[in-house]
C-alpha cells in the first residue's frame, strides 16, 4: 500500500524542525548583524576621528592665518579615505572657508552615517564637519552580512537535508517497510510476528515491535481458542461428551445419508437399536460414577465392531444405535446382534467391582421396517422395547405384528384411565393356606380387568402399562380401598384374625403421599393394621434403596405389615433381609416348581425356611400346585403357602363360602384315575 509523500512522517517532521531551525537562525541572524552593525559603525568613527586628529591642529592654524589652500590641503588628505566625501569648516565669519568634496561621486546619504562634526580648538565657534559616504562606510558591513545570511541558508539547507535523510532512514523507512510487511499479511491472512529491523531492537521502534508482537501473539492465541472452541462446540453437537459417540441428532443425519445412497446403489441397511437391561438399577446401586465408566465401558466394547461399513451411536442415556450399511441376508442383521450381546454378557470390571450387565436389541430392516430416518429409528426402537418385554436380553426384529402390540397397549391405556370410574376393575381372591392350623389364615388380592371391547385383560399385560404410565397410583388407591373394605366386612362377620395381602408396587412406593393413602384406608374402614400385609418385591426397592426403607419403615411403624415377594430372584435378597423391617418373605413359585424333583430346588426352599426361622420371619409358599409339594412344605414346618392345589383365585362369593359356609379346603391326595 504506497504511502503519499507529503504524508511522509520525515516530511512532518521536517517542515516541523526547520520552521524551529529558521526562527531560531533569524533571530540570532539580526541579532548578530545589530551587533555587528554597531561594532562596524564604531571602527569606523574611530578611524575617521584618528584621522581627524590628526589634522586637527593644522587646521586650526591654517584658520588662524585664514591660509585657505593650506585648509584646503589639509582637507584634502580626508578624501583620501573613500568613505569620506566632503569636509568643510564652518565658521560665522567666513563661511566659505576650507571646504572641500570629493570630485565625479554622488553621495550616499545613509542616516547610519550622519555627517560628524569636529569643534576646532582655537576658536570655539568654528567647527569641522566631515560627511561620509554611507554606502562606501556600509559596504563591507553589507557584503559580509549578505555573505553570513547566504552561509546560514547554505548551512540550513544542508541541516534540512541531513536531517530529512537521518528521519528518512531511522524513522520513515523502517515505518514503512513495517506498513508493507503488515499490509501484506493481512492480504494474506496470515498473523505472523513482525521481523526486528537492523539499527532498532534498542529503540522506539524496536519496542514498538516487540510490543505488536506480543499483541499479534495474543490474537494469534485468542484466534486459535477461539476456533478451538468452536471446532469443540461443533463436535459437541454432533458427538456424545461422555463417550465420544455420534449423538442421536448426527446419527439421524448419518443415517438419511446412508438410506438415500442405499436407494441410489441398491444396499439394504438394518438398524440396531440397544437398551441396557436394569442399567437404572445398577446406577442406583453403585451410583452415577459407576454407571458413566461402565457406559464407557460398553462403549469400548461395541466400538469394535465400528467400521467402513458399521456405525455406532449413543443415541439416549443407555441406548445406542449401530447402522449396518448393507447385509445379504435378514439372518446376518440377527447373527449380528447376537454377537454383540455375547460381548456385552461378559462382565465389566470397573474398578474393584464386577458388573455383569445384558442388553436388549431391536433390529429393523430398510426398506420393509421403514423408507425414512424417523420411521426405521421408531421401529428399531419399539423392537428393542418387545424385546425387554420379551425377557431381555435378546434380540428382536421389528414387524408388522409389534407395531399391532404397541397400537394395543396405547389402546389399553387410554382405556385403563378410566377403568376404576366404569366399574370394569374387579378383586379376586387367592386363599393363604395355614400348614400347622391347617386353614384358611389369609388371602392375596389380585386385580382383574373385563373391558367392553377386549374383554379379559390379563394383569401380565395391563399392570406394566398402569406402571408404565403412573395410572398404577389411582389403581393402586382403589385397589387398597376395595381391599380394606371387604377385609372389614369379613372382620365384622368373626374373622378378626383374618389378614389380606395388597401388591404394593414400585411407582407406588415412590408416591409421595402413600402413607397418608395407607392411613386414609385404615382410618376410613377401621381395621386393624396387622391384618393388612403389604407385599413389595426387590426390583421395586432397587431403583432409590435408601428411600425405600425409610418409606417402608414409615408404613411399619403404623403397623401394618410387609412382605417381600418374590424372594431370591433379585439382586441380594440376604441383604434386604437385614435393612428391611419385614414381617414376611414369600417364595417365589420358580424354586417350588422342582422342589421335590431337584435336590439343589429343595435345599435352597429348605435354607429360605430355616433363615426366615431364625430371623422370626413368617415365611409364604407360593404356586404350590402338588399334594408332595405341599407335604414337603409342611414338613419343613413352613407356616403359610397359596396354590392352584389349594384354591385359584377366587371371586368375593366364591371366597366367601370357603371360609364362613365351612367349605374347607380338601389337602389330601387325589386319587389317580384311569
């Protein structure tokens, strides 16, 4: 970028110091030529008056003689200095007397050079009066003024010049050339130190550079935070911070990419969508810490399997996604699946602790599970949600009849909402058979539901749904009303000791106001609490441990009584044992199905037993459908056991005649007919 030369600093700077050079040089210029004019004025006095004496005392002779030739003479001898031009003696007398002026010259009056006048000693009133020329008197004072005025303009002239190149050369150029340098890296876009300038690292312009330079240095550094935090905002929209997957927006864009260059190239995709089984649980148990390394963990594992063709996505919480670009056939999508749960099976070690941890994979293919992004994600997802349902860890491909089962559990639970207002719900009970009393001591409440249009809704399929949706709350309430009802109505006909069990579940528990819904339902019928038995199973507590026995403590100390259903297919039975306030323990049906048939089955029923003993636990048999499995129960002195060999589930009349019109319960063995 040129610079104008009138612009130029040195130019400034010049103009600048030699108007300061000039005042100053012509101020001491007429001060020196004052000076100067007075000293050539006296010398020149001076020498007129030496020559003047001398003559002086002729003169007065010659006046004394009136010898006019000889005053002449003696005048004459003035002339011979040039700077005299006239003489003449002035006396009242003769007036004419001894004058004299120098022949063929015109004279120069100059009021620097006024005539002088001389007294002559003899008579007192005649004088001498000498005149000078004033330009010959002033000629040499003239020319060496004029010679020092013309060395002064020379000398400043020279100064100037010297000057301007000393600015040119130690402050100008260096600007410039520093200007250039800048103008072009901004040309460029670079941002590159300045260079130091030979001459200057000591000087203004060497601190100058050292100073941009540090400045350039910090917006070089400031720039490249800058677009560091930006290129780390750009990641953090596309990429998981946790784990550093693809998150689920980049995965969509990723995955409408991939489907319209499958549509162009002819591949089949198929999407895998994974949901940790019980990861809730586990980051109740160990806490948060746990669970993100064990997410990273997980992490690390199905990264193995990212490649050219496979992409992996943390798309939720505990969901990933991996997008096969192409399979041959359906079956590769599922040995797929399968591989990678084989690799997630195996357990994690995280820290000092061993986690074992399964999955549940929803596979749905391009293009018959969905032609767009949106529509494939949302059938993979609902696969992965069959599959939990299914019994976890396993896979699950997406189809036509899934989406009907999804279609119906929305239906069911719209349809669930108002179930307790349209008198569709209704209580059945199952007998709670006393061994050593040999009758009935109690009974489970379950719910049924007869919808208009579904008709029978098992409680497998709706109880998830009403859990699912927060409508197990209101249920929940009716359930335990209805439930305290009857038990006061039997309690009233006699049957004082006679107790109820209420399924108590986890969203339940969770409630903030279940102790006052307990209260209300005890106060309202005005029953006695011990006769009302609270079951709760593990996984119901397992989410908020410490929560849940502070709840569960709080509904004790009103009295009633608790349950554990269930026991031995959680996840540390032995230890709820110690930190729950329990009044009961019920088997769970699966280790009473072999009981008699598998050594290990009994053992086990036979430990739980001799525990719940020694901790003065009433223990509860569950699903006893035999006569040997009954004997075998009684045998080991178990209190309480219910079973189809007992009784199913029975309706309230039903119920009723069992235990008030004497219909006992027949537990001997029936004979086998042929």
């Amino acid at each position: 970028m040129p610079i104008a030369r009138p612009k130029q600093l040195a130019t400034r700077l010049l103009r600048q110091s030699l108007a300061i050079i000039w005042l100053i040089i012509v101020a001491l210029l007429a001060v020196d030529i004052m000076v100067d004019f007075k000293t050539h004025r006296t010398d020149t006095l001076s020498q007129i008056n030496r020559q003047v004496s001398l003559i002086i005392p002729p003169l007065a002779d010659s006046l004394t003689e009136s010898n006019n030739d000889k005053a002449e003479f003696l005048l004459q001898q003035l002339l011979a200095d040039k700077r005299i031009y006239r003489a003449k003696i002035i006396t009242p007398e003769n007036p004419s007397f001894g004058k004299i002026a120098r022949q063929g010259t015109v004279l120069s009056k100059s009021s620097l050079m006024p005539p002088i006048e001389y007294p002559i000693i003899i008579n007192s009133s005649a004088r001498l009066v000498v005149e000078l020329d004033g330009e010959t008197a002033a000629d040499s004072f003239i020319r060496r003024s004029i010679a020092m005025s013309i060395i002064t303009i020379l000398a400043v002239s020279l100064i100037a010049a010297l000057l301007y190149l000393l600015f040119e050369r130690k402050l100008t150029r260096p600007m410039h050339q520093l200007i250039r340098l800048m103008n072009n890296k901004l040309k460029t876009g670079k941002i590159i130190n300045l260079p130091e300038l030979d001459g200057h690292k000591e000087d203004e312009i060497g601190h100058w550079i050292n100073t941009t330079n540090q400045l350039i240095s910090s917006m070089r550094e400031t720039r490249s935070k800058e677009s560091e935090a930006k290129a780390n905002a750009s990641r953090l929209k596309r990429f998981d911070e946790l784990t550093d997957l693809p998150n689920r927006e980049y995965f969509h864009q990723q995955l409408r990419q991939r489907i319209s260059l499958s549509k162009t190239i002819h591949q089949k995709p198929a999407l895998l969508v994974f949901g940790m089984d019980g990861f809730s649980a586990i980051n109740a148990k160990y806490g948060n810490t746990i669970g993100n390394k064990l997410l990273m963990a997980v992490t690390k594992r199905l990264s193995q399997y990212r490649g050219q063709n496979q992409f992996i996505s943390r798309i939720a919480g505990d969901q990933f996604a991996l997008l096969c670009e192409h399979i041959v056939h359906s079956y590769d999508a599922g040995q797929l699946a399968q591989t990678l749960l084989h690799t997630l099976s195996r357990p994690f070690s995280i820290g000092d602790k061993s986690i074992q941890i399964s999955a549940s994979v929803g596979i749905a293919l391009f293009p018959q599970d969905g032609k767009t992004a949106e529509l494939l994600m949302a059938n993979a997802d609902k696969a992965m949600l069959q599959a939990k349902k299914e019994g976890r860890n396993q896979y699950q491909y997406y189809l036509a009849s899934t989406d009907a089962k999804m279609r119906r559990r929305k239906n069911l639970e719209d349809a669930l909402r108002v179930s307790p207002k349209t008198n569709q719900l209704s209580l059945v009970y199952q007998p709670q058979f006393d061994l050593l009393e040999k009758k009935v001591s109690g009974a489970e409440v379950l719910i049924r539901w007869k919808h208009p249009e579904f008709g029978m809704v098992s409680p497998d399929e709706f109880i998830p749904i009403a859990e699912d949706s927060n409508l197990i709350i209101p249920i929940g309430a009716w359930v335990l009303q209805n439930a305290c009802q009857q038990l006061a109505a039997w309690h009233s006909k006699g049957e004082t000791h006679f107790q109820v069990a209420v399924n108590l579940s986890a969203v339940q528990l969770k409630q903030p106001g279940i102790i006052r819904v307990i209260e209300n339902a005890i106060e309202e019928h005005n029953i006695s609490p011990s006769t009302l038995v609270l079951e709760i199973t593990e996984t119901a507590i397992i989410d908020n441990i410490e929560a849940s026995i502070k709840t569960l403590e709080q509904i004790h100390q009103l009295g009633v009584k608790i349950a554990l259903d269930d026991f031995g297919t959680g996840y540390s039975s032995l230890n709820y044992l110690k930190m729950l306030p329990l009044n009961k323990i019920k088997i769970d049906k699966s280790f009473i199905d072999d009981v008699t048939e598998k050594q290990r089955d009994g053992m086990i029923v036979q430990s739980i037993i001799q525990l719940a003993h020694n901790l003065d636990l009433s223990v509860v048999a569950e699903g006893v459908e035999t006569f040997a499995q009954h004997e075998f129960l009684k045998h080991l002195e178990c209190k309480e056991s219910q079973g189809y060999f007992y009784s199913p589930p029975l309706k309230r009349d039903e119920f009723e005649k069992l235990i008030f019109d004497n219909e006992f319960i027949n537990t001997e063995e029936k004979p086998v007919t042929t």
